[in-house]
C-alpha cells in the first residue's frame, strides 16, 4: 500500500519502504493527529519503525500535542518503533521514542573530497597543489 500521493487527511501523507511506515505531517491539528494515529495502529504490527515526519510543523498547540501523546499511549504500539523527524519531535515525543534533528544549516552536501566527480575533490586537488612550496619536487621511484 502506498498512499503518499493522495492524503488521507489534509495534511498527512504516508508510505511503506522497507518495512518502515513513513507518515509526513505537512501540518498538525485534531484530525491528523487522529490519522496519525490511526495509520500508526494499522501497520505497527508489519512495520520494523514509524516515521513521523513533523519538520514542517514550527510549534505543536500543547493540545494536540497532549492528544498524540493519549492516543499512543493507548496503543499497543512499542515506544521504541516511533521516530519522529524535526524540532517539533521533542515536544511530541514519548519516553522510549527517539527524536531526530538536522540543523538545516548542516543538511546540506558532507564530503570529505573523495567522491567521483565531486566538485568538492576539484577544490580540494587544486588547493592540495597550490600549497606545495614552489621548488619542491614531486617524489621520483626509481
């Protein structure tokens, strides 16, 4: 089942990938906590992790938030299966779920200079060469 193209709710939008169930909350109020939920109850059983993607979502209302919590206490759904992506996470969060959170700022390319074709090893083998001292030779094998 993949219904990530057409929400359930306004709002929500989920999928299935490898036996992980990936629910995106584009925002968060009574009825997408209730779908939620409500996807969450249906696949734990199939599923190895729930992923609640709530980065879009800048501040949870305490009420919902208190509604989410009540909803997955009341489930037969182990704290450790659900992750939540984003800030909002941590005020969502259970005890034994996990919470994670990318600074935006460091989301971007991580390179160490060694992949193919990377702009970053150009930059990097053209800074490696100019720091060469101007009359050092390079090592000869014989």
């Amino acid at each position: 089942m993949n219904a990530g193209a057409s929400p359930l709710i306004r709002g929500i939008h989920h999928r299935l990938n490898q036996h992980n169930l990936h629910i995106r909350c584009e925002e968060l109020g009574q009825e997408q906590v209730d779908a939620v939920a409500s996807l969450a109850c249906q696949h734990h059983q199939s599923c190895h992790h729930i992923f609640i993607d709530v980065r879009p979502v800048q501040r949870p209302q305490p009420e919902v938030a208190r509604r989410l919590q009540a909803a997955f206490r009341a489930a037969p759904i182990a704290a450790q299966k659900i992750v939540y992506k984003g800030k909002a996470g941590l005020e969502l969060a259970l005890d034994g779920n996990r919470v994670i959170v990318v600074d935006e700022a460091k989301a971007g390319h991580h390179c160490c200079g060694n992949c193919a074709g990377c702009a970053c090893r150009k930059h990097k083998d053209s800074v490696a060469q100019t720091s060469l001292p101007p009359d050092s030779a390079q090592p000869v094998c014989s």
